[in-house]
C-alpha cells in the first residue's frame, strides 16, 4: 500500500491515461518499475531525501557543486524544420552554453547522450537506458547532482521510473529531469530557463 501512495503522488493515473504513450507501454512500465522495486527499502518522500543530501552543503568555501547532465533528445534539444515539426538536433553542450549562469555556479563533470529521440517515441528500453546512465553518475563520487534533459511527452513517466529504481530513487543525491515547451531554436526558448 506504501509503493502504490507514492505511485498516486508521482504519476496520478489519469495524467498516465491522458498522455501520448500507448497503453501497452504503460502497463509495461508499471510492471517493470513493480518487478524492480521488489526489494524491502523503505520510501522516504522526495523532499525529504533532498534535506538529508550533505554533499552540497557542507563543501568547501569556494568548491562548486557537480553536475552530470544526462541528454534525451525531446523538444528542449530539438530545431524547427522547413515543414514546422521539431526534431531534436542540438547536443548537450550547446544546450548548455545557452545558460551562462551556469558559469561559477555548477562545475559540469559531464554531458552524457543516452538517445536524441522525441520523448513520445519513449521505450521501455529507453527507460532503462536513462536509468542505468543516471545511476553510473549517481555512482561517481565526483557527482553531487545529476539533471536529466527530457521531452514533455513522457517526462513524468521517466522520473517516476527513475523513482523507482534502486541505486537512484533511494540515493540522497538530487535527480532533476527537466524540458521545455518550446524548441532551442525558438526566438525565445524556455529550456535555458528550466
């Protein structure tokens, strides 16, 4: 009953049933996320994990947290073609580059591409993929964060995956899994903001 509160407070089922994935993927998803997370850890709530990561806060004066970005592809890394649609086609260095504020703020440890694809296109496969990337950074003792670059199409299906996942929903290192409304090509892009 515990499993199923944090499934509801992730991923409500009626924004699973409303989103572009096919049914199949879904029932595979939650099956899969079921057979991996079999084991008797107990959920502490998000939040919470987030407090009781000490690896940011208590660094020295002048040492600035590591961040490992993790690349999908989706909307935030895709241009405009002459036919309108999205592709995704810019990498995650250039993503990068377009926040400066990053600059003194974060140290990147590292950009890794795990796929280029529109997130609608997601996989069962390409979850595992993300997970088995994002837990090798969360691994890295020269990691303090990782940050997902994501489609919005099944965004929250990913991080409830993540969630559930052992080695990454139970680290007290943060996981943020972010995209964008608009494509990186757009005169004024959100993904740089996000």
């Amino acid at each position: 009953p515990h499993r199923l509160q944090r499934i509801e407070t992730i991923a409500p089922a009626s924004r699973l049933i409303r989103s572009d994935l096919k049914m199949q993927q879904v029932i595979l998803l939650v099956i899969g996320c079921l057979v991996l997370s079999v084991s008797a850890r107990p959920v502490t709530p998000m939040a919470t994990r987030q407090l009781k990561h000490t690896g940011i806060e208590t660094r020295a004066p002048g040492v600035l947290p590591r961040l490992a970005v993790v690349t999908t592809g989706g909307t935030i890394a895709s241009v405009k073609q002459e036919d309108g649609t999205l592709v995704p086609a810019v990498s995650g260095k250039l993503l990068l580059q377009a926040v400066p504020s990053l600059n003194g703020t974060v140290t990147i440890s590292g950009i890794y591409a795990v796929a280029n694809i529109d997130s609608s296109s997601a996989t069962p496969e390409f979850w595992r993929n993300v997970a088995t990337a994002v837990k090798a950074r969360l691994a890295d003792c020269n990691v303090d964060a990782v940050l997902v670059l994501h489609g919005t199409d099944t965004l929250e299906q990913t991080a409830w995956f993540l969630q559930c996942i052992d080695g990454v929903g139970n680290q007290p290192k943060p996981v943020i899994v972010t995209g964008a409304m608009r494509g990186a090509d757009d005169p004024e892009p959100d993904g740089p903001g996000n």
